[in-house]
C-alpha cells in the first residue's frame, strides 16, 4: 500500500534521544480494509480503494448501500483511492494497518482545514491594518482600494477581499515518523496537520 486513512486525535511532544522537546501530532492510521479493486479492463485504470471507520447501515444512501454489499465489506465512513503496489496481490476485503510504516521515514498527510468562517482581509490575506489618524476614520480593518476607476472600470478577478476561510484540502509533506505504535494503530508525526480532532486523513507514504 502507498498510503492509509485514518484521523486526527491530537497534539503531543515527545522528547528525542538528546532530550531536546519535539512536538508531535497523534494519528490514528487504520485499519483500511479494501473495498474495490480498479482495473484497467473495467475502470481504465489501475488502484485500490480502501475504506476507514465504521458507519451505520441506515444512514447509507443506497448505490453506496449497493456498493458494500457487492463487495462483502462492511460499511465504512470514508473510502479513497491509492496507487497499486506493482506486484502486490491485493484481495477485496484485505485489512491494511499502522505497520505500514518505519520510524525515520517521511510521509504527507492531506485533510480539511478547519473552517473560520466569513473573515476579513487582515485575517483571511494577512493585510495590514491602516492608520487610526489623518482622516482615516472608522476603517482600520478595511482592505482599501480594490482597482481602479474609469478604466478598466472593473475589477481584477483574484482580487484578494475578505470572505469565506479554511475548510479547504489542505496537504502537508515532508513530516517524520517520529513513532509508530502498532498496538493502538497510531503513528507519531512531527509537526502539525490540517484539520480538527477527529477528522477524516489521507496519509501518503
């Protein structure tokens, strides 16, 4: 497998072997069950598609109903797809867990950011705030001019304005396996990652 589903418990440190504090993020990675195998006969191309978390019957629509039961697998509550391992025999109902992993090594985790709702300029685009004098007035927090007048008598698309912030795929690489624990299924990456407890993750080898 190239990768796991799993899910954010939280933040932690741990100290290395030179007693220096290293801030460290809880993952819990699988166990992944696979749930469909695509092909290049049938799907035009070639993965595994893995299954995270269990999910109750009734709250299934029912083509995703259908697909579970054409696969013998119980429900789960997120899928996504990774790359074939060339070689490999991956078989429908196979079980991938945390063991996957080697301390030392480097992984990337995608997820949801968390969303802070509609925010301003200064928080959503990190801008500076304008003077509090000199006729200013009451716009401290105000972006300021956006564009120009009669011409182009428009403005820019991407101009940066205040609006809706976060809740978007966020991915970070390049983090160290600082500890796998087999026992619990859980995986110890140094840094942070994107999203809030208990949400859904992508961790790529």
């Amino acid at each position: 497998m190239r990768g796991l589903l799993g899910k954010k418990v939280g933040m932690t440190r741990i100290f290395d072997h030179d007693g220096n504090a290293v801030p460290v993020t809880v993952l819990q990675a699988g166990p992944c069950t696979v749930t469909q195998l695509k092909t290049m006969n049938n799907d035009g191309y070639e993965a595994v598609q893995v299954g995270y978390g269990e999910r109750k019957e009734k709250h299934l629509k029912k083509p995703l109903k259908g697909h579970f039961d054409a696969s013998g697998v119980v429900p789960k509550r997120v899928l996504a797809e990774f790359d074939i391992v060339p070689g490999f025999d991956y078989k429908v109902g196979q079980s991938f867990h945390v063991g996957l992993f080697k301390e030392g090594e480097y992984v990337s985790v995608s997820g949801f950011s968390k969303g802070k709702g509609f925010t301003g300029v200064i928080k959503r685009h990190n801008f500076s705030r304008q003077k509090k004098t000199h006729g200013t007035g009451h716009t401290e927090r105000a972006p300021g001019s956006i564009g120009q007048a009669s011409d182009p008598s428009r403005v820019f698309p991407g101009m940066r304005m205040a609006g809706r912030h976060g809740n978007l795929k966020v991915t970070v690489e390049n983090l160290k396996v600082m500890k796998v624990d087999k026992n619990n299924n859980q995986l110890l990456v140094r840094g942070s990652v994107p999203g809030a407890k208990n949400g859904a993750l992508i961790i790529r080898k």
